[in-house]
C-alpha cells in the first residue's frame, strides 16, 4: 500500500509538472504568433480571436467533465459580477501583452509580466487578511526593484510600452484574488465559462468601438489567429489542472521556466538578446519569487492530491 500510494503521488507530481510545462510553452507559442502577425490586423480584432476561439478547448473540458448542464445551475448575482470583473481582466491583460510584445523584445515583456507575484502578496494583505511576515516583504521589495531596473524609468532608454506588461502582472494578480472570493462549490470549468463569455463580450464591444478590423488576407493567418485563442485556452486549462492536483509551492517555480524559454525563442525567431535590459534585474525578480515560494512552502508542509480535476 505504501508503495502504491508513492507511485500515485510521483505520478501525480510529474502529470503537475508536464501540465505545467506544456502550458508555459503554449504561452510562449502563442506569444512569438502574435509578434509574428505584427500590425497586420488591431490589436482588438487579434483579441477577439483570442477569446473567441479560447472557446475550443474549454467546451472540450466541459464535454470531459460532464459539466454540460452543471454549468447553468447555482447561478447567483455575486458569482455573475465576480466572473464579469475577472474576464474583463483577462480580456485587458490580452490587449496590454498583446500591444507589449509587438513594441518590445519578446523576453523583456514575457519576464515583466512576472511581477504579478509581487502584486498577489500585497492583494492578497488588503483583501485576504493576509499575514505577510519579514521574507514575503523583502521579496516584494527585491522583485520591485527588479522590475525597475528592467524598465529604467530614469534612463533615456526607457520605453512607456514597458509599463503594459507591468499592467498583465496586475491584472493577473486581481484575477487570482477574485477566485478566492468564488464559493468553492463552482467548478472551473463553470466559471473559466462564465469569465470567457465576459471577455468575448468586451472584445466585441472594443472592435465595434474602434473599428479597426481587416479582412483575413490567407488561410495561413486565419490558422493562426485561431491557434492564438486555442493554445492561450488550452494553457490557462493546464495551468489549472497542474495547479489542482498539488500545491502551489511545489509548482510555481515552474512557471519561471518561461523566462528563459522566451529568451531563447526571441533570440531563435527575431534575432534578440535584450542582456543589456534584462540584467541584472532579472535576477532580483526569479530570487524574489523563489522567496516567496520558498515561504509558502514552509507555511504549507502538508501534500495533498486532490482526486477530481474540473
């Protein structure tokens, strides 16, 4: 029984962390997609395709986890407006990574958007009763002060673009927050629904406003602006299975497999090596948020697996 039970929890583990894995390098692709279609077609029109075919793999999970009908019952007033808010954050935190990816190194925008840890620990003090001891609160400060040095606000060659990405850490952080508020009776498959029907509508309603939209010119980018709303759904599902089955602490680190797999794949695809910007700031943001999970680690010290992924 005992050997039983820890090949369960090593499978379990590297099913987290394949998961993991495979929705960074989703992310990534679809990042380099995007710098790839440029100024071909808006930002909002681009948007819309992110959301809108973000639709695939979610009625896919629905299908899975026989949610089909679950999803429309135990509809409250609070549960709409909770999911309202947080799809107008994803749908924002598109439109600001999209217009900073276009304006700016691929690694440099990808890594910014990692201060979203930074923002998690002071959210959570103000509207979770956090207790954020001596450590939690270097690292913050350690993590600004890296993201200062990567933006250079006072250098001439600072750039405003780099405040978009600053703004997806942001808003990713409120997003978190807002689930925590989401009576844990709904299942994710519910309320990634009811958050993307949100953010379609908002995409829709920015493209009507601006009105900046262009014929697809080829069957080739019209296959990558669906790739674009299929591999950012599927990723921030594997997000959600790999973070389900164990705790945060024992995953996040993984998360910072992304900067320099974006630094590699800007370096591979565009011919960039921001060094210069990105060091040493960098650094005080990875040791920051190795920090912060290296305390949360030692606050939770028991593993749990949960046996039912929605």
């Amino acid at each position: 029984m005992k050997n039983s039970s820890i090949k369960s929890s090593s499978r379990t583990i590297l099913l987290s962390v394949g998961a993991m894995i495979l929705g960074v390098l989703f992310i990534d692709i679809y990042g380099i997609i995007i710098k790839f279609l440029g100024d071909a077609y808006s930002t909002n029109q681009v948007v819309l395709f992110r959301n809108l075919f973000a639709i695939i793999p979610l009625l896919i999970l629905i299908f899975y986890t026989n949610e089909n009908l679950k999803i429309f019952k135990k509809i409250t007033k609070k549960f709409i407006i909770l999911c309202f808010v947080r799809g107008q954050c994803f749908l924002f935190m598109n439109v600001f990574y999209f217009i900073a990816i276009n304006n700016m190194d691929f690694a440099t925008a990808s890594t910014l958007t990692f201060s979203a840890t930074f923002f998690i620990v002071i959210l959570s003090i103000l509207f979770l009763n956090d207790k954020v001891g001596i450590y939690r609160w270097s690292a913050v400060f350690i993590g600004f002060i890296g993201v200062a040095m990567i933006m250079k606000p006072t250098s001439d060659v600072f750039s405003y673009y780099s405040i978009y990405p600053v703004m997806v850490g942001l808003l990713y952080s409120i997003a978190i927050i807002i689930l925590k508020f989401i009576p844990v009776y709904n299942s994710t498959a519910k309320i990634q629904f009811y958050s993307l029907i949100s953010s379609i509508i908002g995409a829709v309603i920015l493209l009507a406003i601006t009105l900046d939209t262009k014929f697809i010119q080829s069957y080739q980018d019209l296959l990558m602006l669906v790739s674009i709303g299929v591999l950012g759904g599927s990723a921030g599902i594997l997000f959600i299975y790999a973070y389900r089955l164990i705790e945060a602490s024992k995953l996040a680190v993984f998360e910072y497999l992304a900067i320099p797999s974006s630094f590699f794949l800007g370096w591979l695809f565009f011919d960039e090596t921001p060094i210069d910007q990105l060091f040493p700031g960098v650094l005080g943001i990875i040791l920051a948020g190795m920090i912060i999970i290296w305390r949360d680690k030692k606050k939770k010290k028991t593993f749990r697996v949960s046996k039912k992924v929605y």
